[in-house]
C-alpha cells in the first residue's frame, strides 16, 4: 500500500459557504471518509484554519525568521487534507473524484515519501 495526500484546494480568500451549504459539505464528506475507513484506506484527515494563521520559519543566516500568513501568495490555497494507503495513484485519484464531488473544490493528489 502506498501513501497518498488528498489536499482540498480553494479559491484564495473566498468567503465561507453558509451553513446550510457547509452542513451538505461535510455530510457527504463524511459518508466519503466511512467509505475509506471501510476499505482501511483512512490513515488521517483533518481541516485547516485559514492561512492567515500560518506561521512560517525560515532559515536566514544562521538564524530563523518567523513570518505570519501563508508562505506564497497564490490563487487557490489548501483547505483541509487526507492521508491514504492504497495500492496505486489510480486508487487515490478514485476517492479523489469523490472528495471532489463531494466538496465541491478541486483535489490535489500526491504521493507520500515514506522514510524510515
């Protein structure tokens, strides 16, 4: 079984769905996660707070800069993410589709270094 991120991407500084829309949402995205759990192909999900409470480090002569908000500036951004196991990328792209349509944001699918 290979490891695979599902991150859930949206347009950068969209407004938050209302909550009748987000009520739907999550329902059909928890039935998606029951549906990977069933199979154990669930490692891990999680949802994100908004970039603007992002904290990055970076490395700066022999020191550290900490700086507030998102690392880049971009178009979409990442909402919320999950971690698979499952056979191959075709596997992953396939409960991508059904992240997808479930949420209603495209699906970025990446394949997990394992190290250890």
């Amino acid at each position: 079984m290979k490891p695979y991120i599902l991150s859930v991407c949206y347009p950068a500084g969209s407004a938050r769905p209302s909550d009748e829309v987000l009520d739907r949402v999550m329902r059909d995205v928890n039935t998606v996660n029951k549906e990977i759990k069933a199979v154990g192909a669930w490692v891990f999900a999680g949802g994100l707070y908004p970039p603007s409470t992002a904290t990055v480090v970076r490395p700066k002569d022999g020191e550290f800069l900490l700086t507030d908000g998102p690392f880049i500036e971009s178009k979409e951004q990442i909402g919320g993410f999950s971690i698979i196991k499952v056979p191959d990328l075709d596997a992953a792209l396939d409960w991508a589709r059904k992240l997808s349509r479930a949420i209603g944001t495209p699906i970025e699918v990446r394949p997990i270094q394992e190290h250890g």
